[in-house]
C-alpha cells in the first residue's frame, strides 16, 4: 500500500527553479519521488539546499514550497 502524496511536495516531472547568489539552480522532480539536480539523484531537497548552499536549510522553505513559519496574529492594543 502506497503513501498519500504530501500536499507541498511537487508533482513528477516539475522542474524547481531557485537564484542563490547570483546563480540559477533546476532540480527535476522525478517519477520514483525522488529529485535530480546536476546529473545526480538526491531523495531529499534539504540535501540539495545544503549542496548549494553550504548550510542546512529545509528543503520546502529553501524551493519556496513552504513558508519559513506561520504568520503571526496582530498584536491588539488596548486601552489604558
């Protein structure tokens, strides 16, 4: 039995398109669910952001698939 697809991970054949300093980098989603950037197979986004940038980051924030955190409720002042 297979798993559900997970909502903010991209479809098969999506190609991801991130500028990082000046330099562009593609990433092909493939069949199996797995990823390729620079001729190679990587199962994980967060090793390929960690491969451009050196640093670990997630993967889904890095790509713009997710944000880096929940937006926070306004503060409400109130009256003294």
């Amino acid at each position: 039995m297979g798993s559900l697809p997970n909502a903010t991970e991209p479809m098969a054949g999506t190609v991801l398109t991130r500028e990082y300093q000046g330099k562009e980098y593609r990433i092909m989603v493939t069949v199996d669910g797995q990823y390729e950037f620079d001729g190679r197979p990587y199962r994980s986004l967060s090793r390929i952001a960690k491969e451009i940038t050196g640093t670990a980051w997630s993967g889904l924030v890095f790509f713009g698939l997710k944000s880096s955190a929940a937006p926070k409720p306004a503060v409400k002042k109130g009256v003294r």
